[in-house]
C-alpha cells in the first residue's frame, strides 16, 4: 500500500520505517529541508536503537523522504499525521501543528483517502478534524482514523514492530477496512472504537502507568517512614497478576516527552470537563517530591555542600536514549550547582543534548574520568554499563565511598558489603 506519514519526530519516522520494513511504500515528509536531506543521506537525528539499519535497509526501496507534501499525497491510500502536540503554558496540548497538517492534506486530496491522526490529541480532536474536512470542497475523498502510538524511546522499533495491540477509532467503514489492511502485516490484535474513545486510549495508558509509578514512589516515601523495604513491597504486590510488577520501580520518578506532557493535558481536559482529577495532579506532586527528596538527601549528608565534588552518572530520562526533555538530571543537577557544589557528569549518549542545558557542569569523556576525585558519587539513570561498572575501582576513585542511587538499581547489602555508604530511595538503611 502507498502511504504517506506527515512529520519525521519520533513517532513519525519509526511509524514510517517500520511500516517500509513490513512492506507498504512509504513517503515521510517534514517541511524541514536540512532534516529530510540527512535523512536521505541515512543520518537519523535521534538516537533510537535499530532505526538506522531499518532506514538504511528501506531507503529507496520501500521507504522515501520529501519535503513535498503534494508528491507524497499522489498516489497514497493513508496519510498518517505525526507531527508534535506540545503542551502550551496551561498544559492544553498545541493543536495547531495536527490542523494545519490535516488542511494541507485536505487541500491535496483529489483521490479517495484515509487521513490517519496519530499525534497524542486531546479526545473529540478528531471530531474537529472531521468539521474542518466536511467543510472542505474535497470532502467526499476524505476519511479519519485515530490510531494512537504506545512505542517508548529506546525500544520504539521493536514496540512498533511487535505492538500489543493496535488502537483504531473511526466511524467510517471505509477507514475501518483500509487500516486492517495497513496492520494485517501485524500479528497483534486489533481494537476497533469511535474515534473519542481511541483519543483516550492513548492519555488513560500513559496517566495509568505514570500513576502506577508514583504509587511505588509514595510507597517508598512511607516505607522510609516506617523502616520498610520498597524492593519486597512491590515484589509482594507486583506478583499478583492483577497488578503486574513492571512500572513499580521507584526512584526518582518519571520524565520524558511523554508522561509529563500527557498526564497534564489530562489533567486539564478533565478538569474542563467538570471532573476534579485529583488522582492525576498528586501522580504530578508525588513524581515532583521524588526529585525533591532525592536532591534533599544528598544535602543533608553533607550538611553544606559547598565545595564539595560530586559525580553524577546518567543524564538522560531513562537508558538508551539521548532525551533529555524533563529528565530528572534537570532539576537535580541545577540544585547540586545552586548549593555551591561542584558536578563532574557522564552519560553515555545524551552528553551533546546536555551541554547547552547544564552549562555549568563539568562534562567528563567517560564513568572513570566522572568519579574520580568526588566527594560522593550520584546515579541518575540506569544505563546498563554503570549497572556493569567495576564496584570495588569505583570506590577507589573517589575521594570517600559514598553513593547515592536514584534509581535503586543496587542492593544496600553488597554495596554496604563493598564499603559504600549507599543511600537510595524506599529502603531500610543497612
Ligand atoms: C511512554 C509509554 O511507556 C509509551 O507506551 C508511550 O507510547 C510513550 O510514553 C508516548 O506517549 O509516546 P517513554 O516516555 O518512551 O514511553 O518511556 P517509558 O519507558 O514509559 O519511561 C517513562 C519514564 O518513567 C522514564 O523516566 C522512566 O525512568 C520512568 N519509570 C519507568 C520509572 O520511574 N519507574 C518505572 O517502573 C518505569
């Protein structure tokens, strides 16, 4: 099938790579020419393991770049819309970019086509969508799905490949049978709704499972409260199918583009919807505290932290990911600076992204050159290599043995064990 995809983030180029790697004939298209001349030259401007090969494999085989919308529309039977919804100062997610993308593709629309929204959109946008388009003189061509996205950073290839499931909303029989034809590639099953309940789909997962996070986060607050061990809870918990043991670890917190972003907008769309969403706004709070009492704990080991050094390891939202947006490494680290401290940092792939953000740190070329000489050393994102680093040289690198794991990806005993004041989040202090 000829498809087009409009936007080339994150969701748009793996939408539109994964859907060349399973055959279909795809055209991605940004109005950025800089962007869609590195992609053509195989460069992709994000860090997203597996993307490159599947682009490099499809380019110019099943897969195409343009900044021209009109030679992209041509022939295609789907445009999917994924272009960014960014949160305005009130948290309503920016819908400008989804309509005007909706008005070009209407305007090109001289043949039979699905317009298919798949940026995160507040429930009833594709209500307005299908208002703009009945006004429009090419109306008959034109159908909408929704199709939401539930890929994450750093495995978004293998999400968009092996999906739980597929999310389709529509009121349009002809969109229904044309999008089981898009994903009759996929194995997964797939939810037809109207087009509202699919909109929510996308805010209820990502709200559910940052919530699902602050919950393990305000059980480790309590279980430091009452010399409880956050690591046996959410094992006792999680082992009940009916809750799940993934998205209980605690630390500090969520971050991203993603679960910040949307768990707001919710907020604000219920609210306008009359409802009092309480539930959400302390899912901020308690997400917010985390960083808070992290950044707290390594201020009052020392009492007064300035001039004292400190390694942090791990800047990016999560591992395998050069993302900074929201990250916790944003708030901590400026806080470390505010008490007089000095911050040597490493992260193995978003150091580019840090630097114009946390100008003030003192950016180190690898774990060793971060930890040596500090006064304690700080873990802010769980990359596999400082899950792997050599315990026993660390400690002999820095100036006293003190680690603070905001990720707990450590147990208190062995790093006691090893000689380490260790503190993390939620457990019994050894
Ligand atoms: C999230 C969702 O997981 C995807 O399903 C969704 O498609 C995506 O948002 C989106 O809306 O586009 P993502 O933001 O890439 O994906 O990252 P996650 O892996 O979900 O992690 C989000 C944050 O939660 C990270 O900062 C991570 O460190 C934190 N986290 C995750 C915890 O603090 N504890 C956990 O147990 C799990």
């Amino acid at each position: 099938m000829k498809i087009c995809v409009v936007g080339t983030g994150y969701v748009g180029l793996v939408t539109g790579a994964c859907l060349a790697h399973k055959g279909h004939f795809v055209t991605c298209v940004d109005s950025d020419p800089k962007k869609i001349e590195s992609l053509e030259k195989g460069k992709i401007p994000i860090y997203e393991p597996g993307l490159e090969s599947i682009v490099k494999n499809c380019d110019g085989k099943t897969l195409f770049f343009s900044t021209s919308l009109a030679s992209a529309i041509k022939d295609a039977e789907v445009a999917f819309i994924a272009v960014g919804t960014p949160p305005q100062k009130n948290g309503d997610a920016d819908l400008s970019y989804v309509e005007q993308a909706a008005k070009q593709i209407a305007d090109l629309a001289d043949h039979s086509l699905v317009v298919v929204q798949k940026s995160t959109v507040p429930p009833k946008t594709g209500y307005r969508l299908q208002e703009l388009f009945k006004a429009h003189p090419n109306h008959s061509n034109l159908s909408l799905a929704s199709n939401p996205e539930f890929l994450r950073e750093g495995t978004a290839v293998s999400d968009f490949l092996n999906p739980d499931r597929i999310v389709i909303g529509t009121g349009s029989k002809a969109a229904q049978e044309k999008m089981h034809d898009v994903y009759s590639v996929f194995s997964a099953p797939i939810i037809f709704t109207d087009i509202p309940s699919a909109e929510l789909i996308k805010y209820a997962s990502n709200a559910f499972l940052a919530l699902k996070i602050s919950y393990a986060n305000f059980l480790a607050e309590y279980c430091e409260r009452i010399g409880a061990n956050i690591d046996d809870v959410v094992l006792g918990m999680g082992s009940d199918p009916r809750i799940g043991n993934r998205f209980l670890n605690a630390g500090i917190g969520y971050g991203g583009s993603c679960f910040p972003k949307d768990v707001s907008a919710f907020v604000s769309i219920t609210k306008e919807a009359g409802l009092n969403p309480v539930l959400l706004s302390e899912t901020e709070a308690i997400n917010k505290r985390q960083r808070k009492r992290f950044a707290e704990k390594i201020k009052s080991f020392f009492k007064d932290l300035n001039g004292k050094t400190i390694g942090v390891l791990g800047l990016a939202f999560k591992p395998e990911t050069d993302d900074l947006r929201e990250a916790p490494s944003l708030d901590i680290i400026p806080f470390l600076l505010s008490q007089g401290a000095k911050v040597k940092v490493f992260d193995p792939v978003a150091m580019d992204n840090a630097k114009p953000v946390l100008s003030k740190a003192v950016f180190c070329s690898n774990t060793d050159e971060a930890v040596s000489g500090c006064d304690a050393l700080v873990l802010l994102t769980e990359w596999n290599e400082f899950k792997k680093m050599d315990l026993k040289k660390i400690k002999s690198l820095l100036k006293q043995p003190v680690f603070f794991d905001g990720r707990n990806v450590f147990k208190p005993s062995e790093m006691n064990k090893a000689g380490f004041t260790y503190i993390s989040m939620g457990r019994k202090v050894e």
